[in-house]
C-alpha cells in the first residue's frame, strides 16, 4: 500500500504542478463567467440607428409600420425612388419592396440592401411587421375578428400540470431535464478526459522505457492502480476547483456591474414590447409567468432531492471513472502509439457513446424499460442513471445499479491488471484482439 501511496503522489503533483493543468483551471470558470454575463452586456449595448424605406405597390403596408427608437420606417412612392436614395443617401440601410400580385394577399417580399447587410434586429422587425400586418388584414377583412377578440382567443390557455398522485408533487420536467443532462455530461467528459490521461500516460512511459525502471521497485498492478488513483485525485481537485472559481467569478461579475443586471430584465422587455403593432399585448406576455416562470423554477428546484443526487454524482464519478480508467489503462500498455489502441479504445468507449445518443428515448421515457437497463447495466450506469435520477428513480433499482458497478469493478481491474502486466513491457510488435486473449488464458 505504502508503494501504491508513493505512485499516488507522483501521478498528483507532477500533473498538478504543469502550467496547463492551473490555464485550464482557470479559463473553465471564466468562460462560465463570460457566458453568463455577455448576453446580458450585449442585450443592454444601444443598436445601431436604422432607416428603411417602404415601397408597396399594394397600398396595403406603407403606411402602417411603426417607427421604433431604433428603426424608423419611411414610405415612398415607387421603387424607383427607393433604389435612387439608397445609392445617394449613407443614412439609408435598407428597402422594403412589397410587389403587387393577382391575388389580394401578397406572397413575398424583397429587403434590398447595399454594401452590408441590415443587422438581424432589423430584419427580425420587418419580418414580424409583416407577418403582422397581414395577419390583421386577414382577420378583418376576410374573418371578420376584432384585434380584441383575436388577442382573447390568442391569450386564453390551459395551464396543463403534472402531478404524482400520491405525493401531489409537480413533474417539472424541463428543470429535470437540464439537470439530468448537466451531471451526465459533467460525468462523461470526465471519463474521456481523464481516462484517456491515464492510457497517454502508460504510453508515455512505456514508450521511454521509464516503466521498465519503475517495475524493477513495483509489482504491475501497484503501478496501474496508482496511476488510476492518482489522476483521478487530479481530475476531483480541478472539479472542485472549477466549481469553487466558477461561484466566485459569477459573484464577482454580479458584484461589479450590480446596475447593469437590474437594468438587464426590463431593456429586453422593452425591446421586444415596441415591436410591431401589438406592443401592449408582447410587454404583457414577457412580464408574465408564462414568459418568466421564476415561481415555478423555485418549485421545481424545491421539488428535488439534491443530497441524494449529490450522494449519487460522486458514487457514479468516482466509480465509473475507475471502472473505465484501470481498462483505458490497459489499452495503454498494449501499444507505443495511440494509433494502434483505437482498435481497442472504440468499443471500450461505445456503450457511453451509446448511451449519449439514446438520451432522446431516455428523456422521452425516464422510467422506461430502455432508460432502466441501461442505468443499471454498469458500463453505461453513470451516465444513464444520473439522467433518470431527477425524475425519482426506485430505490431498489438505484441499490441493484450500484451493487453491479461495484462488483464490476474489481472484475474489470482484474482483466485490466493481466493485461497492463503482460503489455506494459512488449515492445515493437501490434497486439491483436487474439494476443490480448492468450494474455488473459496466461
């Protein structure tokens, strides 16, 4: 144990002591901190100033679009006069051209520019003024129905709630299911990563012949679990460390643009609120629950065990990870080049690819038969399991999964620690699927 301990260290400090190791440290949680906080900046950086003109041969358009603090609509006589102040006049940056056809309701439109291109606020606004615009005509004219009618049908909906009947807890399934994605993939990426950290590193020294000294101190098996162990206290520090940085960089961008984040939430409900001709009814929708249901956020949030889902994160890290790094181990020591493991790497790594791509039917059918067998099957378990656990997952099937991924483990570590003993010290020849299977009979 004492050598295991002193692998441990090795593995530890000289992977935390490498430069990379503290820069990608520390651009996770500033990126985190930047992606929270430039939609909002951005969202509160005054638009470009905008003039389109409005040539409509239909005489139905021209004169209904509504100026805003950032576009202003001008109508003119033809198109002719349109395109002749669009090359004479810089302030100008677009034309709206409304063709005539056979039929009352026209079909299409053209935005003629020159030079760049309008911005997409521009183009989003004439769109949604047209679609508008000849909604209402239809409603009119041919319905007959009141804008006031059509804004009681449009705003009247049942609220539809799923309930357990039992508990009369809320179902919340969207929450569920960010949450459920955000641990699974936090648990994926650290198999990949660090697992193939551990293959690289078996290579690594395998390759230098430093292992040849190494197994002169060390039986095989007290190196590889070392190497195992030692970069998964690696990857463990460098989560905490994110999570801790993360929280302090978030405080830190709240705490020093404090007026910009309370300005945030009204200059969007103003900015969609003066578009178009239903600005009364738009600012009443993004100040609604529908449109910001933080009450509900809270309840769904509320409504989760999060000390069980804590409890089950770090049994599935921790243990999928060791599963799967003592395998990616042994493929370390069957080659000099990682070319020649992907024979090997691929189906080591396809039932969680698997499991990826199936997220879609797990999330469709939590408690389905497919999302069960595969959170309790131990290769696929941690990332399936925590994709199910949000949505309340039987207790019992939740002690038959990790039962099987602990009892899996130690068998794998045995095929793992045959094969790291026989490949760790073979040199210059491709090993087969067939090798790998006498080394295993050995």
């Amino acid at each position: 144990m004492k050598k295991i301990w002193l692998i441990i260290q090795r593995e530890y400090l000289t992977r935390v002591k490498k430069v990379s190791f503290w820069i990608l440290t520390l651009i996770v949680p500033l990126l985190f901190a930047g992606i929270y906080a430039i939609p909002i900046i951005m969202a509160t950086m005054p638009l470009e100033h905008s003039v389109v003109l409005v040539a409509d041969d239909t005489h139905i358009f021209a004169d209904s679009f509504q100026s805003t603090d950032d576009i202003n609509y001008h109508s003119v006589a033809s198109l002719d006069e349109a395109r002749r102040r669009l090359q004479e006049d810089d302030s100008v940056s677009a034309v709206l051209y409304i063709p005539t056809r056979e039929t009352t309701i026209p079909t299409d439109a053209f935005l003629y520019y020159r030079g760049d291109a309008p911005s997409m606020n521009v183009q989003n606004d004439v769109d949604h003024q047209l679609q508008t615009l000849l909604r209402n005509n239809i409603l009119l004219d041919v319905h007959g129905i009141s804008m006031d009618d059509y804004a009681l049908i449009s705003n009247t909906r049942i609220h539809l709630r799923t309930q357990d009947i039992e508990t009369g807890r809320e179902g919340f399934l969207e929450i569920k299911i960010v949450i459920g994605l955000v641990l699974a993939f936090l648990i994926f990426i650290t198999i990949f990563s660090f697992g193939s950290q551990v293959m690289r590193g078996v290579m690594e020294e395998k390759t230098s012949r430093i292992v040849e000294v190494i197994m002169g101190s060390v039986r095989p098996f007290q190196l590889m679990m070392g190497k195992v162990i030692g970069i998964a206290m690696v990857g463990l520090t460098q989560m905490l460390l994110w999570i801790a940085l993360s929280g302090i960089g978030l405080g830190a961008v709240q705490m020093a643009n404090r007026d910009l984040f309370e300005r945030a939430k009204p200059t969007e409900i103003t900015q969609i609120a003066t578009k178009g001709t239903d600005a009364v009814e738009q600012m009443a929708a993004a100040a609604s629950e529908e449109k910001f249901p933080m009450k509900e956020v809270i309840e769904g949030l509320s409504s989760i065990n999060f000390g069980l889902l804590a409890v089950c994160f770090l049994f599935y890290f921790l243990i999928g990870y060791l599963l799967y790094a003592t395998l990616f181990a042994a493929v370390g020591a069957t080659s000099d080049n990682e070319t020649d493991t992907q024979q090997f790497t691929l189906p080591l790594t396809l039932p969680l690819l698997l499991t990826f791509l199936l997220v879609t039917q797990m999330m469709n059918e939590p408690g389905g038969t497919l999302a069960t067998w595969l959170s309790i099957i131990p290769f696929t378990s941690p990332i399936a399991m925590m994709l199910r656990l949000p949505f309340g997952v039987p207790i019992w099937q939740v002690v038959l999964s990790a039962v099987l991924l602990l009892a899996a483990f130690p068998l794998c570590t045995w095929i793992a620690a045959k094969i790291y003993r026989a490949g760790i010290l073979v040199h210059g020849s491709k090993v087969s699927w067939k090798t790998l299977w006498g080394w295993l009979r050995a």
